[in-house]
C-alpha cells in the first residue's frame, strides 16, 4: 500500500494561545548522542573536522549520554502529571542509531508510561533486521527517516558518505515489513534533487515503505552555520510555503523542551543551539523546576514582547518561523498572554 504523502504534522490542534501556559512540555527531544555517520552539507556537523568551523566553536563534544543521566532526565520527566507530555523524541545534533544503547532507552520511556509517542528521528544508514526488531520490541511508536538521495552518489554529494544505496533501501524494507504497530515516516530535502523526476523517483522508491512520506523544504535550522546561506530559499518555509513575514515569536519556545547531551536544556529543536540558550541543567535542578523556573519565563516574556532579536541565541533565527504551523500564531494574542507569565513561578509548581 503507498504512503500517504503528507508533512509530519500534527494538524489537529488547539490554537496555542489557548491553551498556554502548559503544565508540561508537549514535546521533549532527548539528545543521547552527539555523534554522527555522516556530514551532511546543511548541518553543522560537516564542519566537525575543520578546526575552526563552526561546530567546534559551540564546544561540544561528540559523545553519547551517559546512561545515569538519560534515567535522570526520564525521572525527572515523570514528575509532570500522567498524558501531559505528548512525544519523547530521540534527536539531536547526533545520530540516535549511533548509540547501542538506544533500544534499552527506548524500552525505559515506553515501560514509564511518560508520553503516547516514543520515537526517532535518524538517517536510517546503521537499520539492520537486528536493529529493526529491537526498537519495536521495546515499544517504539514512530520512527522517522531522513532520506539523503536516491542513490549512493547523491549519498556521498549530500552527506559525505558511501553507503550501498539497494541495501539501505532493503533495510528499510524489513523495517516496514515487520514494525508491528509503528508509524514509518520517510522524508527528503528538496536540495538533495536536481529534478522533479528525482524527487518521483524517491517516491517511486520508498513511498510503499512507510506510512507516511514527503520532500520537505531545505530551511537553515541552525543559524551559526552560514555556509547554507546561500543554498537555502529564506521565502518559503518546511512545507515549501511562503513565509509569514509577520511572524515575530517562537512559539516552540512555549511547549517545547529539548534536554541536550550535557542535561543542558533548550526551549527549541534545533539541534546545536550554544549554552549560552540554556533554561538550565538537570544536574543543578530538576525537569519540572526548569519549565517552572524564571529564567525560562523570562525568556517567554521577551518572545510577547517581540523581543525575540535581543535574545543572543535567537538573533536572526528564521527557523521558527519556518517550522511553525497557523495553530501556533501568538502575535495577536501577544499582549493579552503577557501578563500570565509576568509573575515568577516557584520551582516545583
């Protein structure tokens, strides 16, 4: 049966000026590694080897998270009230199937009960039938492909990487086979074809191997890498619509945590934000004190009062607006929803 050809959006949704503030982060992405297979040329880790490029001047280094910490983080996250979180994803600046220890994480969230979804965003390369069957046996409930090409040269164009493309493809194929009750998202960039009848045959290839497919627009998701600049259309956003220039705050920020390698914590997806964007860190304090906490806050009433530029991190960020839906508008609703983050929160509340 193919694929529905749809974006990965949810769009049935509450408008979110209704509904915030939120008791929990709907979304929490758990970096559990920082290191990656390939250097695909619109992220930042294809300047990993360049000693000075831009992924080394955020200082971090490539790791997986310690398995202490990641049972840290899900314990903290079972302190928020029960279906109030609604996905843990395992993405980062990393790639999720990097670290073997991924399916005994995947296992612990889903055995916890902490959210409906549990899932992976990854390239897919390292799938194996083994691999395969260890994510849904541990509950998995979406995993998520990021396709680099349709074939291995477009693989070593794109992402610096030799791969056998018909393995990879067969790969995928006994995933789909055998996932039980996992969604299968496959997605693509636009930049990675040249051509409309490439981007068919990507979905000639994979659209009878997942549940749901789609090429997405290419978008600068991480601003310190400015090499893409040029390469990127900057008018139209991740579902290849104009840009509502209007846009002015990030609503990600208002129900979004993403907990990095280091227990840093982040109100936004993009993968290598700097430190300097932390809410802060789950060695000093617990989840829910840093979602209730002021500094958090704090960084939710400069976004209101269209201060989003003053913001070190967030200056020039276009991502936000490229990567948010109608649902999630706040600009009208700004000044009205300004007063109800006014008041410091006391931690634990």
């Amino acid at each position: 049966m193919a694929a529905e050809i749809k974006p990965n959006i949810d769009t049935n949704r509450k408008k979110l000026a209704d509904v915030i503030p939120v008791e929990a982060p709907f979304t929490v992405y758990i970096e559990q590694t920082r290191v990656c297979n390939v250097k695909c040329f619109y992220c930042i880790h294809s300047t990993r080897d360049d000693k000075n490029g831009e992924f080394n001047d955020l200082g971090y280094s490539i790791k997986h998270m310690p398995m202490e910490h990641f049972e840290k983080v899900i314990n903290d996250l079972c302190e928020f009230p029960k279906g109030s979180i609604k996905r843990i994803v395992f993405s980062g600046l990393g790639e999720p199937l990097t670290n073997p220890h991924l399916p005994e994480m995947v296992k612990i969230a889903v055995d916890k009960g902490i959210a409906a979804r549990v899932e992976v965003i990854s390239n897919g390369i390292l799938l194996t039938p083994e691999l395969s069957d260890k994510l849904v046996d541990a509950g998995i409930t979406n995993i998520n492909i990021s396709v680099q090409g349709i074939s291995a040269e477009q693989y070593e164009s794109v992402c610096n990487k030799s791969i056998n493309f018909d393995l990879f493809v067969e790969n995928i194929r006994y995933l789909y086979t055998h996932k039980g009750n996992t969604q299968i998202y496959i997605k693509a960039i636009d930049a990675a074809f040249s051509s409309k009848d490439e981007e068919q045959t990507f979905y000639d290839t994979f659209s009878t191997l997942a549940d749901r497919i789609y090429v997405e627009h290419l978008v600068q998701m991480q601003q310190n890498h400015t090499k893409i600049a040029d390469q990127v259309d900057g008018d139209r956003d991740f579902y290849g619509k104009a840009l509502n220039r209007d846009r002015k705050i990030c609503a990600q920020s208002f129900y979004f945590l993403q907990v990095g390698c280091d227990l840093d914590t982040f109100p936004c997806p993009v993968p290598g934000v700097p430190r300097s964007l932390s809410m802060g860190n789950v060695k000093e304090m617990s989840i829910k004190e840093i979602w209730n906490g002021e500094r958090r806050y704090s960084h939710l009433r400069k976004m209101l009062r269209l201060e989003k530029d003053t913001i070190p991190a967030c200056i020039g960020c276009s991502c936000f607006n490229a990567i948010n839906d109608p649902s999630e508008y706040l600009e009208k609703d700004a000044q009205r929803l300004l007063p109800l983050f006014e008041k410091k929160v006391s931690h634990g509340i």
